[in-house]
C-alpha cells in the first residue's frame, strides 16, 4: 500500500490483504488474456471488452487493468438483476448470457457472459466477461441503426439466459440467437471465447480458495470493496464542500428544430460524499443516442475515476459516488428507447461535463474537453478472388485528441475518453478481413484547439471500397455542431463528420450520424476525428510552443496567425526551416485582443455569407466568430449558434480579461 492510503484496521492482516487483492486483479486480467487469445471478432481483438469478479451479491470485487471504462461502471448491476432473475435456479455449471441495456447495461452489442462460482455447494463470486459483438442483428450491419426510435429496429435484445445449463450447453438456445446475428460464425466464437475466460477466472478462485480458506477470501472480498471505500471518503473529505454546475450538448434531436440537446450536470460535494444531479438534462431525443441508466451512472463513475486515478475501482467506490439520473431523460432513456449510439451521445457529454467540474475542484488535475468516440461500419459481399461473395463486417473507430491541460497539452492520437485501453485496429489486419483499403491515416492539421496548452490533435482516416456487392455504410458520431470545446479561455476543436465520394458525384458531407447508405465498389470516404479542446488563453502560448507545433504539421503557419497570433515566415519548409517575426506578433495579438469580442456578437447572418462567398473558412467560424451552419449545405443555425455562443462566452471570452 502507499503511504498516502490509509491503514484502518481489518480483519485481515495487511500482507495477505495484498496478497489476495493482487491477485483477484491478475484473475481478470487472466480472462483478457484468454480472450483476446481466442475470440474471433477484430473487435474485441482490439480490446472493446472488459471482465470482472464480483461477490455473490453481483458487487463488483475487482476490475481488469485495461477495462474500458463505460462496461466497468454496470457490470455490477448486470450481475445483480441476472442473479435476481434465476434467484432460486442459479446452479453449479449455468453460464448465463445478457445483453439488455435496460438491466443495467450499455447497448445492446454489449453481450455479457456470466458464471456462478461454487465452493463446497455455496455461492461464493460471479466471473463476468463483456465483450463488444460486432454484430447482434437488426437492420444495418453492425447493428447501429440510427434511425431506430426503438430497440425494436435494433438487434437482438437478449433477457438472463442459460447457455449452458447445469454443465449442459444449450445449443437451441445459442443457436436462436447467433443465427439472427450477421457473421454467426464469429458470434458463436465470441461466445464460447468469453465462457472459457470465465471458466478460467472461476478456477483461479477456487485455486485461492483452496489456497487460503473460503472464510479468508470472503473477507477479502468485503475489504476490498471497503479499501475503496475507505480511500475515495479520505479524498473527498479533504476537499471543500460546495456545489459546482455546467452543461454540455448533443448536436440536436431529429425530431425537433435544430438546437442543442442539454445534458446538465451538478456536482455537490458533502462531507466525504460526491453527488451528482442530472435532473436538469433534456428528454431523451428521436434516434439512439440516448443513454440508459446504466451507461450515464457508469459515466460519472469514469468521470470522477480520472481525477483520482491512483483509487481502484470497485463496488466500493459506489458508496460514495451517487447520480440523480431521471428517468425520461436522455441520461436515462426508459424501455423500448433506441440506445446503441449512447457512448457516441449522452455518456461521452457527462463525462466531459464532469472533466470540467473536477477542474475547478482540482485544478492541478484541469483538462479540457476531449474528442468524441466515432464508429463507422460497413457491411456486405466480399467478393475479392477466393472469397465467394461471403458477408463481411467492417467495424473501425479511430483515435483523437484529449483535452489541453494545466501546464500542459492534451494527448495527441489518443483512444477515446470512454475505454482508453482500446486498441487503434491494425490497418493491415482490416484489410486482409474486408474488401476496403485505408487510403489515408495521418494527423490533421490545426484539429487541436487553440489555447495556452493546447489540445491533442485529431486524426484523418480514409478509405475505398474494393471488390463487393449489396454494400451499406452507416457512421455514428456527433459534435459537428456541439464542437470540442476549451476551458479557461481555451478554443474548439473541428467537425466530426464524414465526406462520401462515390462516381463522379461531388463529395457529399454525410455528417455525423447516418445508416445503411448503399455504397459500391471504388466509392472513397474520409472523416476527421477532431483534437481536444484548448486549455487558457492561446494568446498567453510562448510563440516558440507554437513555432514546434508549425514544424510538426500540428499547427499551419496561416492558423498560427489567426488562433495564436503568432506571425511566421516560412524560409524552406522541407527543411523546416520556420522563423518568428516577433514585431509583427506582438501587433497581431493586439489586433486579436482588441477584437474578438466584437466577433462573437457580429451578425451571424453576415458572418455565414462571407463564408458562403469564400472570405472565412470553417475555423474562423467556429473559433474567432462562433457561427455554426450545417456543414453540408453552407445554412444558418440560428439556434445552435446562439447556443454556442453563450458557451464560448462562459468558456472562453470570460476567462480572457483575467
């Protein structure tokens, strides 16, 4: 133990204590071991799944080391609701399958698989594996189908059930469910990968339980849980008390006017308790972006967890992290609400939001806004030689820029704020699975927002359509218009949003959230995903920090001018050869503090046509006038602009006169 935990008394002594707690980390990181080793989906290859063991009660006892971070904060309470529905029928042998995110989980492609553990007849733990299916059937490949307003439009939405019963595979039962799912294959290998690893957890335990007594590992349990515990009151109760409050947004609901959807969240610190209100948050809204219970409470958990990253994480920290979540809101989506897109939507705004509360709290730990998680999804017939017209699914997410920070930039190419144990796939690996070739992977220049310490910068991925048929593309993202944002006078990041070329059409501006658009040999797309937002005044960031950022191609010398002020003459660019003309700076950051207040309430109407007419490109709207249009057509959103004015207001513009 480190010094800076406590040492309360318990029933153990503090050497087996660790002994026992150690290795009930090493028991779920067993499980990742055998199932990255084993499955048959790239998906969960690339980490997007997570374990646990957790006591008889479904509490979560200990997490895996590179969990991702928004199945760890329900898989207790999957646990929970499956052993409450077998109650009464829960044997040695059973292996229960659950994807309902309306038990306590995510979304529907997060297919959990449980095992009871028994010890001389009795109950004693729950191995637990989650993993990401790639496909659990519905209308578009991939089972991300934004234009389902219910779970219905989905997949398959699986209550608690045996797969294997009493040591008996159930294989009616597995094959009902895997033949509604595309690639069955792949999903049946998923399955019995994510099985093997909780049969390998269970008798790993039974090893310690053999080892050390049922008694001695029992306790082991109730302390760890109260080790967590114990640490996470220590922290809180060391800060002061108050209550802190912002917002953040989804870009907006389909099935109302253009504007912002509000996710409200407060933050009250009592004593060595944190709660979180979320009460103010909008109704849930027409596509899947909403997020359930489950997900949202996961998300405050994972948002508080990053500011106290030294604090394991388990059912203990529970106790004193709690979250008002109504219900009806987009933060709790109640059944049959479409869901599948929640990490995309509502569960990556509270974290954020959270991120921002924690830094005024703890402001040696600030960060400012980080990009938003993106899917895009292809499916069809393969039809390159030797594949025969087999269906394939191509699944890819990519990496982007975390949030500027106190004291120093924001994490460049990074995974996405809600698993950061997720791997970046292997371009090659994609395209030896699937008839499409990346044509581009590299980062995008002047993503990152501008600040004294400024965000990480975004990442471009493109791709082309090789041999196939019957073809479909679906993306799920969002901040085109609720744009990566700074704090402490930082500035946005860019779009998300993805460019379709197919023929000899014009590229189209796809945006951030479509399904099953029929796509056809040769067709390219690419999509940017954005950097993090700034962090403080990026007037106050040495013109030297911006002169590397140049010569690293994170920064363009035409941008280094307009964000920072910062004037540079280019003397032989393939040598890098850059220079600051210090004069000429010192008179473009006076013109930039002079004015930009006055930009952000010049008329949006005009700002927009001058746009149109080629004198602004798309950051001078964003970062210096605050106007956001629908990047597809070049209109006006006169609401969305207002909106994003008032946060550029409160984020920015009020922190530049301090």
């Amino acid at each position: 133990m480190s010094e800076s935990q406590p040492q309360a008394d318990i029933d153990l002594d503090p050497v087996t204590f660790e002994v026992l707690r150690s290795s009930f980390t090493n028991l779920v990181d067993r499980m990742a071991e055998q199932i990255q080793r084993t499955c048959y989906s790239f998906v969960i290859y690339n980490r997007d799944f997570s374990n646990s063991l957790n006591d008889a009660e479904g509490n979560t006892i200990m997490q895996g080391s590179q969990d991702i971070a928004v199945h760890v904060g329900t898989l207790h309470y999957t646990c929970k609701e499956t052993l409450e529905f077998f109650e009464g029928n829960v044997n040695p042998g059973d292996v229960y399958i659950v994807n309902d995110p309306y038990l306590g989980g995510t979304h529907i492609n997060d297919v959990r698989i449980m095992r009871p553990v028994f010890y001389d007849g009795e109950l004693i733990a729950v191995t637990q594996s989650n993993g990401h299916w790639a496909d659990v059937g519905g209308p578009a490949p991939g089972s991300f189908n934004i234009n389902a307003q219910h779970h219905f439009a989905e997949g398959m939405r699986i209550p608690p059930l045996k797969i294997w019963d009493a040591g008996e595979f159930q294989e009616d039962v597995a094959n009902l469910l895997v033949t509604n799912m595309r690639l069955s294959e792949d999903r049946l290998g998923d399955m019995r990968a994510q099985t093997e690893a909780t049969r390998i957890a269970a008798d790993r335990l039974l090893e310690l339980v053999e080892k050390y007594g049922i008694d001695t590992v029992k306790t082991a349990f109730d302390e760890s849980k109260n080790y967590v515990e114990r640490i996470m009151r220590e922290r809180i109760s060391d800060l002061p008390d108050g209550t802190w409050r912002t917002q953040d947004y989804i870009d907006a609901d389909p099935n109302k006017e253009e504007g912002y959807v509000t996710i409200d969240v407060e933050m009250t610190i009592d004593g060595d308790e944190v709660h979180y209100d979320l009460s103010g948050s909008d109704e849930y809204v027409g596509n899947f972006l909403n997020s359930t219970f489950g997900t949202s409470f996961s998300a405050v958990v994972a948002g508080t967890k990053m500011f106290f990253p030294d604090v394991p994480l388990n059912s203990g920290m529970y106790n004193v992290v709690s979250a008002d979540l109504p219900e009806g809101t987009v933060v709790n989506a109640p059944e049959p609400v479409a869901v599948t897109g929640s990490v995309a939507g509502a569960y990556e705004k509270v974290m954020n939001a959270i991120f921002e509360l924690w830094s005024e709290v703890l402001p040696e730990r600030a960060m400012a806004c980080a990009f938003n998680l993106e899917y895009l999804l292809a499916g069809g017939q393969d039809q390159r030689p030797g594949r025969g017209g087999e269906e394939f699914m191509w699944y890819d997410w990519m990496a982007g820029g975390w949030g500027g920070r106190d004291g120093k930039d924001g994490a460049t190419a990074t995974a996405p704020v809600f698993g950061a144990g997720l791997a970046v796939q292997s371009l090659e690996g994609q395209e030896r699975d699937t008839p499409l070739l990346t044509s581009e992977h590299s980062i995008v220049t002047d993503s990152a927002g501008p600040g004294e310490y400024r965000g990480g910068c975004g990442v471009r991925k493109g791709g082309q359509l090789l041999a196939c048929e019957n073809s479909v593309i679906s993306y799920c993202s969002d901040r085109a218009r609720s744009i990566t944002w700074g704090i402490n006078g930082g500035l946005p990041g860019i779009p998300h949003g993805v460019t379709l070329e197919q023929g000899d059409d014009d590229p189209e501006e796809m945006g951030t959230v479509f399904s099953n658009h029929p796509i056809e040999e040769s067709d390219e797309f690419v999509r940017p995903s954005s950097g993090g937002g700034g962090f403080g005044d990026p007037l106050d960031r040495d013109p030297a920090a911006v002169l590397e950022d140049v010569k690293d191609d994170y920064v363009s010398v035409e941008r280094a001018k307009t964000d920072y002020g910062v004037v540079i003459e280019e003397i032989d660019a393939d040598l890098c050869d850059y220079e600051i003309d210090e004069e000429a700076t010192a008179e473009e950051r006076e013109h930039i503090r002079t004015n930009r207040e006055d930009w952000l309430r010049e008329d949006p109407d005009a700002v927009a046509q001058r746009y149109r007419d080629g004198d602004l490109d798309q950051l001078d709207l964003i970062r210096q006038y605050g106007v956001i249009l629908d990047w597809s057509n070049g209109e006006l959103l006169e609401r969305t602009t207002e909106q994003f004015r008032e946060m550029l207001v409160e984020r920015a513009e009020s922190e530049w006169a301090q």
